[in-house]
C-alpha cells in the first residue's frame, strides 16, 4: 500500500480526547491531526516523538492532516489502525496470503453473529464460508514480542465469540493480526493488559478458530505486508 501522497514529517506535541494530535511540522507550524487510533497507544505518543503525516484529499475536512506513523524505539510504527483493513485487502486480492488463498468472493463490512460486522467474508464454492477478523497491532514492551491488546477492549473478545460461534456452527473462523511494526518476530496476548481477552483468545482457539499474524515493512512510502510470524498459545 503506497500513500497517495508524500507524508509530512513532524514531531508530536501531544495526543488528548482519543482522536486528537498536536503537530509540530519540521516547517515550524503547528498543525492538529486526525488520530484514527482508539487504544491507548502505549509507548507511541510520547512528546516530542518523530511521526509523519498525511494530508487529507478533501479540502472540506475538518482536520487537514492524519497521523500515519510514529518512530518508537528505533523502529517505524503505523498508527492508523484503519489502514490495516486496506493492507489486508490489497493482500489477499494479490494472493499474498497463502493461508486465505482460493477465495473467489471477499465482502467487507458483514452483519453476522448477534451484533457485529466482520471485517472480511470470503467464500467460494463447495466450502464453508471463512469470517476474517483484523486486528492492527503496535505494542511492544521490550524483546521482540508484539502484544494485543493495548487497552482492556471489551469490543475484541466479543469478535472473539462471535469468530468461535461461527466456528462452532461449522465456518472457518481466522483472527487476523497485522503488526503493523517491523522490530518484532512473534505476537502474544496481552494478559496482564487485558485478562478477559486472553482468556477469550484461549477459548477461541479451542473452539476452532485459526488465528494468523504477519508483520510489515513501513517507509513514509508505504506500508507493505510482510512474514508470516508465530503467535504465541
């Protein structure tokens, strides 16, 4: 995924009310950012950190800018957790992931289980419909262990029974985490974060549900999908 224009360098003045950042741009202006990012960011809103911005394509927006990338700990990270939808898409239209290959059909954005939408719905014929939920992952705490969740997330273990109910019922059910970092070579829940998670993540896997973790390469280019990388039991 290349960005349709060339990101803006800046440094982070601060991050507040979730969705808001305040930019120093390396021009000297100071600019305030969309942050499409609902966790707590751990790690990667500290003041004064490098970052990089793209600009909006609508000159109507409110915000004129959105924050893409943070430099933390020697590694690039994306921040935007909605472009993590897009790269998986733009991988399984180019067959990039082998484990979700032979799909003819991929919907986005379906209604299943009791209230939620699942990220991807791939189908093809004579075979059991595959619910592919996405996860954008940034943290890490030291080593190379990329962790999920950053925040007690009571959304992610409802997506987890919805993906084992789904499995149960005889569809093929894959958690999908996009480390959206390059400096890690495994991904493990993180329990002490959020143990409710964790212990639906076990569930789950014990339900039957597949759960599948790359990693990325990121450039103020682009973002582009990397490695398959071991999840942690």
């Amino acid at each position: 995924m290349q960005f349709p224009e060339p990101l803006i360098p800046g440094r982070l003045l601060r991050r507040y009310k979730r969705f808001l950042s305040d930019i120093l741009l390396d021009g000297g202006e100071e600019v305030v950012a969309h942050c499409a990012n609902p966790g707590s960011m751990l790690g990667l809103a500290q003041e004064g950190a490098r970052v990089w911005l793209s600009p909006a394509s609508n000159p109507l927006r409110k915000l004129r800018y959105s924050w893409e990338l943070v430099e933390a700990g020697g590694a690039l990270v994306g921040i935007n957790t909605g472009r993590a939808n897009a790269l998986v898409g733009e991988a399984l239209e180019a067959g990039r992931i082998p484990e979700l290959a032979g799909y003819d059909i991929r919907r986005r954005e379906v209604r299943y289980g009791t209230s939620s939408r699942v990220d991807f719905l791939l189908e093809r014929a004579a075979a059991p419909p595959c619910y592919l939920e996405v996860k954008s992952v940034t943290l890490r705490r030291g080593g190379t262990t990329a962790e999920f969740p950053d925040a007690v997330t009571a959304r992610g273990a409802r997506h987890l029974a919805e993906l084992a109910a789904a499995a149960r019922q005889g569809s093929r059910a894959v958690l999908f985490y996009l480390v959206q970092r390059g400096d890690c070579d495994r991904v493990a829940a993180a329990a002490d974060i959020d143990p409710a998670y964790a212990a639906a993540l076990v569930k789950a896997r014990g339900d039957g549900v597949e759960i599948l973790s790359y990693g990325c390469n990121l450039s103020p280019a682009g973002i582009a999908l990397d490695a398959r990388l071991p999840v942690a039991p």
